[in-house]
C-alpha cells in the first residue's frame, strides 16, 4: 500500500524527493502517514480537498479487506 500512494503522490508534486509514505498497523487499521515538502501540499490536498479525497478513493478500492486510513502530515 505504501508503494501505491507513493507513486500516486510523486506523479503529482514538483519535488517528489520529499515525499515520504509512513505505515503504522493498530489493531486492524493501517495507518499511511504521508509527508510532503510543503510547498507541494496544496497540489496534494487540491481545490477543496479533490485530490487528497481520490487518493484516498483509490487506497480504500486497493484493500476492501482491511481498513486503511490516510492522513497528510505538516
């Protein structure tokens, strides 16, 4: 899963060398931590939160089975 949104987010930033995926497995969530430099949030995140929501779209679609959260860190 990791792969996936890291190939996703560095498609989409102009300095895809920041771009870092963290996962964290609590119980039966996996949590995906992304970082980015922060000049490239707003590209991340998109108008009104488009893209950071059909990031998420396709990580869900990715694992019906487990549950999967992703959050962009500052």
């Amino acid at each position: 899963m990791k792969a996936l949104v890291e190939h996703i987010v560095k498609a989409i930033v102009d300095q895809p060398d920041f771009v870092q995926v963290e996962e964290v497995e609590e119980g039966q969530t996996l949590n995906l931590r992304l970082t980015v430099h922060p000049e490239d949030m707003g590209k991340v995140i998109g108008k009104q939160g488009r893209t950071v929501k059909a990031i998420r779209s396709v990580v869900y679609a990715a694992t019906p089975s487990q549950r999967v959260r992703l959050d962009i860190v500052d």
